[in-house]
C-alpha cells in the first residue's frame, strides 16, 4: 500500500475515523447518491461487482442486495473503516458480500474479473490517477463498466461551502491547494477526469454532473452536526486549533444556514455530483 500510504494512514486516523462516528447520518444522507450510481448501472442479478473505497460498507452492502445471485466485493485501504464493513455485513446477514483490504491503485485483480466497478465517493483520493484507472480497468471482464459518484466542485454543494464560510469567518482560512490534488474534490472536473479515463484505454466514456439532495436524519440539528464532524469546517478546526467553543459555534450557525433547506422536520440539502460511466 505503499502508493497511498498517506491515505491509509489518513482513514485510520481520528479524522477519518469520524466517517465510522457518524456512519449513520453520512450514509442516510447519501441514500441518493448510492441509488443514483446503482440505477445508472443497470445490474444483473449475477452481475459480480467491486465497491472500490467502500469505506464502511454500504454501497457494497446495497450493490450485493440487487445481485442475489452475484457477489459484492467492497475494497478499502483502511483497516478500521473495513472492519466495521465486515461486521455491518454479518449484522444485516448479506452473505454474498465480501470485503478486502487493498489499495486499489495497485491490487492485482485481474484473476478473479468483475462485471461491475462501482464507487461512492472512493475514486477521488489516489496519488496517481491515471495508473489506478488502468490497474482497475484489468479488474474487468471484457464486457465490464464502470460507474462511479464524487463530488463537484465545493461551490455547488452547501453541504461543505456552508461549514467552510462559517469556520473561516471564525477562526481564518486555509492555504487553499491544488483542486485536483487527491481528496474528495479532486473530480470536480469532468472532463480532465474522463481525458484521464480516455487515456487509461477506457471507452464509452460519459462524464456529466447531476442535482441530488442530501438528506441527513435528525433535523437541522442532525444535518449541521454531520456536516460539521466531517469535511472543511472539521480541517479548518483541525488547522487552526479550534476550541469546544468553536466547534459549538460553528454547528450553531451552519443550523442556522441548514434552516433554508429544512421542511416538516425534513432536511433536503441540494448537492451536486459527477457521474462517470464507461466501460472497459
Ligand atoms: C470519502 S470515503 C467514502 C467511503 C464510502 N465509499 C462511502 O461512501 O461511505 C473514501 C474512501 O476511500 C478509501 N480509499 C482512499 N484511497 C484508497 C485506495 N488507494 N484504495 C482503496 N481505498 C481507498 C478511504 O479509506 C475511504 O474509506
């Protein structure tokens, strides 16, 4: 693992660890982000599907529901986040699911191919983009696709714009990087992103933004924690030292700026994803 070394270290630290903390409001407000991929997909039901970066497991878990006679593979490089996606599995009794600790930039999968790669969100953290994208193309059987989900472009989603503006007002701002350095942006762009698929020799490619909501449980209260834990407002808190007092302040006013998107107790933050499809 020695290509993403930085980033296994990063999921099993106490910054990353904060996606097991809240594993149930992230993934409850990603429902629609799984069902978009998952739909796109076009499954069979023994289609043999990889979850790559499936972190605690459930795109895989949900990926092995739709395949009954198929197999759900989830592959992570943190061990923590793995573990929990394991047992998730015995807990809900999914036995055609299966987990692999690997870092799939570089994993040899070509043994044992899959119809489907799909990934919620896992694609975007790789040092070397374009190896990953021709090392997980030979995951693939001659006829199989790929479909996967990351962010655009932090201005269109309030999910992290919201708790950005208000850590920086209170506590400064970061040096902002490279836009297409590894994390979760780093697909904002679509095209530079599908010329990357282009020149990992895969075809068919389609690359296109799309609206979704995001809908946390919990009320505003629940949304702002969620979006507070995990993402910009939790680095700028990390990069200035922020205080209880700051963290409380933060979650206070990102519930007051989430109150735009809530009705009857629902929140719908909207959001905004790239699609990728293509094939091998
Ligand atoms: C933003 S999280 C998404 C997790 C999960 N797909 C979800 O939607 O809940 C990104 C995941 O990618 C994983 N990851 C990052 N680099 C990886 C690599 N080189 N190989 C495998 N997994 C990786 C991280 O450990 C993390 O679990």
């Amino acid at each position: 693992m020695d290509a993403n070394k930085d980033q296994a270290e990063y999921w099993a630290s106490p910054a990353g660890l904060k996606w097991l903390e809240h594993e149930h409001a992230l993934d409850a407000a990603m429902a629609g982000m799984s069902n978009l991929m998952l739909d796109t997909a076009d499954i069979l039901s023994a289609d043999r599907i990889i979850d790559i970066g499936c972190g605690t497991g459930a795109s895989t878990l949900e990926s092995a529901r739709r395949v009954p006679e198929g197999v759900g593979l989830g592959v992570d490089i943190s061990k923590p986040l793995l573990a929990r996606a394991v047992n998730r599995a015995k807990e809900e009794g999914i036995q055609n699911a299966s987990f692999l600790l690997a870092d799939a930039q570089t994993y040899d999968f070509s043994r044992q191919p899959f119809d489907l790669l799909v990934s919620r969100l896992g694609m975007s953290f790789f040092s070397d983009t374009m190896a990953a994208l021709m090392n997980l193309s030979d995951a693939l059987t001659g006829r199989g696709r790929m479909v996967f989900v990351c962010w655009a472009s932090v201005t269109k989603n309030p999910w992290f714009s919201v708790p950005a503006r208000v850590a920086e007002e209170r506590l400064g701002k970061l040096p902002s990087g490279n836009p297409s350095a590894p994390g979760p942006t780093a697909f904002q762009d679509c095209a530079r992103v599908a010329d990357l698929m282009a020149q990992a020799g895969l075809s068919n490619i389609e690359a296109r933004p799309v609206e979704i909501e995001l809908t946390p449980p919990g009320g505003v209260a629940g949304a702002a924690r969620a979006a507070s834990k995990v993402g910009p407002a939790a680095r700028i808190m990390k990069g200035f030292k922020g205080t209880e007092a700051d963290e409380l302040a933060i979650e206070e006013a990102v519930r007051s700026a989430f109150e735009n998107f809530e009705e009857g107790g629902v929140v719908r933050v909207p959001a905004v994803v790239n699609l990728f499809t293509c094939s091998r």
